[in-house]
C-alpha cells in the first residue's frame, strides 16, 4: 500500500479535471467554514499532501460508518481522497485476514510511530475484555496498543465518540466511548449513526492540511457540528407557523409539515444533514419522512423514545399521576376528617360561662 | 462521554417531571379534598334568594372588574389581565405544549404560530414586571406583599423567560436551555399546592362560597 500513487496522478487515471479537482477544494473549504481565499492552501495541500498511515480499528460496531463511508458514489473525489491516505488496517476493506492483517496493522505502526492517524468505530467493552476481541486480542488492549503511537484519533460514528447502542442502556457490556480511555492524545469526534461520508472526508482533509480542526465541548468539529437541524431545516417554517404533522400518514405528512409531534429531535442535535445532506446531496432524513432522531448526541437511544415529542415526559407518568390522585384524596380526606373531630372536640370541651363565673374568676 | 446537558433535559422530562407530577396532582387533589369536605357552617336562616345560581354566576362576574376599579387600579386590572390571557395563550397554543396534553390527555387542537406566542409571552413577561413594580412603588401594596407574593411572581415569569430564550436561542446551549425551561415549570408545578398559585383552581370554589352565601342573603352579584 506504500506505493500508492499521489492525488494528482490518481485523479488523472479516474477521468477527474482539475477544474473538478478545484471546486471539490472550494466546496469543502465552505463546508470547513474556512475563508475562500483558503481554497488554494487546501488544493496545494491536497496534492501534496504526505500520505498519512491510517490504521482503521473495528470495534463493537455494525458497520454500518464503513458502509456509509464506501457508499460515496465511486469514483467521486471524496473516494480518492480517501484512497490518498495509506489505509493500512481495515478488517472489512483489506484482503488480508487472519495474522496476515494483523502483521499488517504491527509494521504499519512499526513504520509510521507517531505519525500514523488512528481511526476508530464502535465502541470498546470494559466488562469483560472478552465480550469482543479481534484475533485473540481485546478492543481494549488493541485500542491502547495503537493509540500510543498515533498522531491523533478519529472517533468515527456514536459508538467510537459517546459509546452509541452499545453504551444504551442497560450497557450489558460496559461499553464505552474511545475517549474515556484515551485522555493523552487528540481525539476528533465525528459522530452519526453512521456519519455523513463527506463530513468525515472533511475532516480528514483538514487534519492533512490544517491539522486538528476546532472542536465544540462533546470533541466535534464545530464546521460540521456547529448548528441544529431544527435551524437548518428545510421545514422550520411550518414549525414557526405551527403546522405539525400528527401522524406518517395525514394531510400534513403529506404536505411535508414539521415532524415535531411525531418525535423529531432536531432541536437539540447538531449535524450536518440539512445541509450537506446524503446520497451525494439528494436528501436527508427529515426530507424523506421522518423524524430526526438525534444519532449525533450522546446517549440518543436513551432519549425517551424516538416517536416521542421532545416536550413529552419521558418516564410512565400517568400510573405517577393517577396514584397521586388516590393519595392526595386519602390525605386530603383524613386531614379535613381530622380537623373536623378536632372542631367537634373543642366545642365539646367549651365550657358554658356567665357573667357571674367571670367577675369571680378575674 | 456524556453531555451535562442532554442528561439533565432527560431528568428534568423523567424523574423530575415525575416527582414534580405526583406533588402537583396530590396536592391539588388533597387541597380541593380538604376544603369540600370541611365546608362551610349550615345557614338556618329562611333563605332569601337562590344560593346556588348566585354562587354560579359569581364564579364569572367576579372577572369583570367593577365600574371604575380600572381606573382605580390601571397597572392591577390591565397588567392583570394581560398576564393571565398571556399566560393561558403561551401555554395552551405552542405546539410542544399541545403535544404534551395529547401525550398525556389524547386530546389536541390546533398551534398558534410563533409570531403570536413570541409576542404573547414578551407581554406576558412585561405585564409582569409593571405589576411587580407596582408592588414596590405602592405603599399600601407593598406592605400587603409578603414573600410568598414575590416568590410566585418569580416561578411565574421563570417558565415564560426561559421558554423564549430556549425557543430563539438568545444564550446559552439550546439543549441546556430547554432543560432548564422544564425545571422552572417543575419548580412551579411543586408550589402550586402550597402557595397563592393554588388560586388558578380554588378561585371557582371561592368565588361560589362567596357567591352562595350571599345569594341566599338576597344579594345579587
């Protein structure tokens, strides 16, 4: 894989212009929220860009981020990009397998020590080491052994930055985010179930040419992370005009309304979808039907459910609800009792005095 | 990695709702419990007008302010009913609120638009501010003020204030707002029970006694 040809030669062999090559630089220099005058840094680094060693650790994970990354429609230039950098371990997209591959990832980081970007998807099991292991070797030991000689960590996808489904409760496996076990190194975080392939091509080529990007508190670059799908969403204006679809198959489904009542949680998730969008931009979730379900946040499986309104309690209130009614009308009946005999009580005891008794009591 | 402010929004809409529910509901039920059962002395005098309907009709001439009293008291009557209607609009026509009532009731109408509820709530929030101001400026007001006054005030305008920061982002993480909208309508659903608040149910009852009573003295309200 060392042998790999530079951008330039591969984007001749794929048919790509420079023109195209120029406009992909200025496009993802928007989307990096970078000045225009910036687009030619990022062409120049780009071309000559040092192939970095990139070592891609599988852990409790679906696949489904590698299938999201693979699924940009071949041959764009996010796809060489990608093919830019030396992708020396990946289980899923190397041919090798068994010790072959892991002498792969051991001379890769042999070679590359300290200058090699680890990425990483799915989250590790703190449990019982055993619960996942690749070739004998834990997530755990695996992730501490490649990360010590790593330039920087990409979390890719929820598992990898906030531990994801795994992490759900009730977290059989202990699994946990990378870095609650990484703390020495950089670590972007670029979440979604999966991430949008062009963000992660974004960051990827920040880190070639810029280095770490700005990250916002949860460790995800603010470029991509840094507004709401509810304010960038292509339906806010039915929500500003109260026009709510009540159910996936009314008038105002129909009429693409806001998806709030139906559980949409684009208020309080950040991402790129309304913008960027997926399938080389043709459309995003909410664009095709249905609710947001905040796949970039920490912990959104456990959010109360994803058909819930975001208003709406989360917990089984009503059961809360009606034994308060019972309770508050047995208190509030033996208190007003109680009171009650407390009259009778003292109108009892009134002793009947005249005149008379108080001239003499005084 | 956890973010402080998604966990607290999901306390603040599990746990917390809950035990802000239970109070709020067993309070209410509890208070309303006490005052039906305690009730008021028998009147053995013949009776000179129908109780009952006057004690009806009080529960809604008591809003209609008396001739002149607007006059009397502008920034009491106007600052007065504008909060309440403010109040009433903000909370029954945003559509996150009719969710919850859906949610919790099956029943639903119609959302206001934003333009309405934004500018509903910013004069709630002033009609507000004049009647606490004019709790401090008016002597004789003032010194019929006591703290619980004050605090129902503040749990009063916390929901609306937070509820328009958190909808149009002013400041702080939209999330953390949001959070912190639900905690102040939970501060205030657990001293609904307990403080004047408990006026927005007890006002119907209240206002009947009053009402009855007097009716069957022979005077109209």
């Amino acid at each position: 894989m060392a042998n790999k040809p530079l951008l330039p030669e591969m984007m001749k062999t794929h048919g790509v212009s420079r023109r195209a090559f120029l406009k992909y630089c200025a496009s993802l220099t928007s989307l990096m929220a970078l000045s225009p005058a910036m687009v030619p840094r990022v062409a120049k680094a780009l071309e000559s860009a040092p192939r970095p060693s990139v070592i891609w650790l599988s852990f409790q994970e679906c696949t489904g981020c590698t299938e999201s990354i693979t699924r940009s429609h071949s041959p764009t230039i996010e796809d060489l990009i990608f093919n830019s950098v030396s992708l020396d371990y990946h289980h899923t997209l190397q041919a090798a397998s068994g010790h072959a591959a892991e002498a792969a990832r051991e001379q890769a980081m042999k070679d590359n020590y300290g200058k090699y970007l680890l990425v990483v998807d799915g989250s590790i099991p703190i449990k019982d080491p055993g619960y996942s292991c690749i070739a004998g070797i834990s997530n755990l030991d695996m992730l501490k052994e490649t990360a010590a000689g790593a330039a920087a960590i990409v979390s890719v996808g929820t598992c990898a930055a906030y531990g994801g489904v795994g992490h759900a409760n009730p977290n059989p496996t202990g699994a946990v985010a990378v870095s609650e076990i990484i703390t020495d190194k950089p670590i972007i975080n670029v979440p979604g179930c999966p991430p949008i392939p062009v963000v992660m091509t974004g960051v990827l080529a920040h880190f070639l040419t810029f280095g770490i990007p700005e990250l916002d508190a949860l460790g995800r670059p603010k470029a991509f992370f840094g507004e709401s799908i509810h304010d960038r969403c292509y339906r806010r204006p039915f929500y500003d005009k109260g026009k709510f679809a009540e159910s996936f198959d009314d008038e105002g489904a129909r009429g693409g309304w806001c998806l709030y009542k139906l559980g949409c949680k684009g208020p309080t998730t950040h991402s790129a979808c309304a913008t960027v969008k997926w399938n080389n931009g043709v459309s995003f979730p909410i664009e095709a039907g249905h609710p947001c379900l905040g796949c970039t946040e920490p912990d959104f499986w456990d959010n109360g459910g994803f058909y819930k309104p975001l208003s709406v309690p989360s917990g089984d209130y009503r059961k809360m609800g009606l034994a308060a009614i019972v309770g508050g009308a047995a208190i509030g009946t033996a208190s007003a009792l109680l009171s009650k005999a407390g009259k009778a009580k003292a109108v009892k005891a009134h002793e009947t005095v005249n005149a008379h008794d108080l001239e003499k009591s005084s | 990695m956890n973010n402080p402010a998604f966990d607290l929004l999901m306390w603040a809409r599990g746990p917390g709702f809950d035990i802000a529910l239970v109070i709020f509901v067993g309070g209410i039920v509890l208070r309303l419990f006490e005052i039906s059962i305690l009730g008021r002395k028998r009147d053995l005098a013949p009776a000179k007008g129908n109780g009952f309907l006057q004690g009806l009709k009080t529960i809604f001439s008591r809003s209609v302010p008396r001739e002149g009293l607007v006059k009397f008291a502008p920034v009491t009557y106007i600052g007065g009913y504008v909060f309440h209607i403010g109040f009433f609009v903000a909370f029954f026509f945003f559509a996150p609120h009719i969710a919850l009532i859906d949610d919790a009731f099956g029943i639903s109408w119609p959302a206001a638009g934003r333009v309405i509820i934004e500018s509903v709530t910013a004069l709630t929030v002033l009609a507000l501010l004049a009647l606490t101001y004019s709790r401090f400026t008016d002597p004789v007001r003032k010194s019929l003020t006591t703290f619980d006054d004050y605090l129902v005030l503040l749990l009063s305008a916390l929901p609306l204030i937070t509820g328009y920061v958190a909808v149009n982002k002013l400041f702080g993480d939209p999330t953390m707002m949001l959070a912190v909208h639900l905690l102040t309508v939970e501060a205030l659903m657990i001293a609904f029970p307990f403080t004047k608040l408990m006026h927005a149910v007890s006002f119907v009852l209240s206002r009947y006694y009053n009402g009855s009573i007097q009716g069957r003295k022979g005077a109209e309200s």
